[in-house]
C-alpha cells in the first residue's frame, strides 16, 4: 500500500470489494478518534475512514485551517489554509480509491463543524469525486469553492445538512443560508435543525443514519 497524503484510521466493510466509501472530518481542535465513534452504528457494509487534520494545534488537537482573534478583524478563518486542507483531502480520496476495496462511484463525506465546512467545499468544487455529503454543523463558506459554478456538475449530489437552533460556536443563521444556497445550484438536499447546541443529537444521528442507508 502506498503511503496516503493524510494520517487515518479505517474500519473495514463486511464487503470484500466495492464497497461504498464514507470518510470521516473531525471539528477544530479534535482529530479522527472523534467522529470515529460513530462507526460501529452504521451500516456494516460501508468501508469507514476516518482522517486527522494536516495542522497540528498546541498543546493538542489538530486543525483544517486556522481560526485567528485580533481587535481588528474579530474572529476570522483563514481561508488560505482551508483551500489548503480542500485540495488535500481531493488528493486523499483519489488515494484511498486507489488502496483500498471500495467503489469511487459511491463516496460519502461526513463532516462535523469544521470538517463540515470543507466537506461543503470539496464536493461544490471537485463534485465530480464524490456522491453524498453528510454535513453537521457547519455552514458553506463561499470563499473557498469557485466562483463560476456549474448546476450540471452537481446533479448527481445529495446533502444531510443539520444544525442545532442553539448552536453558540456557529451561529445558526449561517447555516440557514445553505438551502437557499444549495436551490440555486439545484442540488438535492435535506436540511434539519435539533434543539441542541454545538453537537449531534441523538435525533439527529437517527436521522442521518436513514438517510445514508437510502443511499449505499
């Protein structure tokens, strides 16, 4: 096997060869133990990767791009990095279909909070790399995917988009602009709120859950 462009850890599928692939991104500051948690609860024929963040933060935790706090701009994301980490985790999943049993034609990406932002970002800019994308927390920040879209491109995506009405991290509102966003690029799509905070709920998990099991 050769050596792929980020660090992982995998849970193999009960299928021996084209499997459906789903790739976990954690949030900021966490890594890819996180959402790996929820391996064991999905469906058992999906080969599960689960990818660490390439920036290291101290004195622990990892990053997809960095998030910076100044009397001038406030809090501001560094947008720089995070077409960095977008065109990273294109690399990666090209490897992965190379290395492992799985079928390149049935991708999911799940992403929480920040990893949710570049899973937003990966498939609005390489849509052509992957199926579904399971987006928890998290909004579609539009400096990161090209300008010139292209509706035909999209058509075969499909989004899982939630967040909590309470969220205290990322605002709510800006993830309501998702759907309005994802319409004019007539993407299907499926957007849920859960009175919860910074988080997955319960509900929530259920939800995605049947929702993927529909699509694998």
């Amino acid at each position: 096997m050769k050596d792929l462009s980020l660090y992982h850890i995998t849970r193999p599928s009960t299928l021996q060869e084209n499997a459906p692939l789903l790739i976990m991104f954690h949030g900021y500051g966490s890594d890819e133990n996180d959402l790996f948690s929820f391996a064991s609860e999905l469906p058992e024929e999906l080969f599960i990767i689960s990818v660490r963040a390439p920036f290291a933060m101290q004195p622990y935790g990892n990053a997809w791009y960095a998030i910076n706090f100044d009397e001038v701009n406030g809090k501001w994301s560094d947008d720089d990095q995070a077409r960095t980490s977008r065109d990273l985790i294109s690399k990666f999943i090209d490897e992965a279909v190379d290395n492992y049993p799985v079928n390149n034609d049935n991708i999911t990406l799940l992403g929480f909070s920040q990893g949710s932002i570049l899973s937003y970002a990966v498939a609005l800019t390489y849509p052509e790399k992957v199926n579904n994308i399971i987006a928890l927390s998290g909004y579609i920040n539009l400096e990161i995917i090209p300008k010139n879209h292209n509706s035909e491109d999209y058509k075969h995506l499909n989004f899982f988009c939630s967040h909590g009405s309470v969220d205290q991290v990322i605002p709510v509102d800006w993830a309501r602009k998702t759907p309005g966003i994802l319409e004019d690029l007539e993407v299907k799509h499926d957007y849920k709120e859960y009175p919860v905070g910074h988080g997955v709920a319960p509900q929530n998990f259920y939800d995605l859950k049947q929702w993927l099991s529909k699509l694998i």
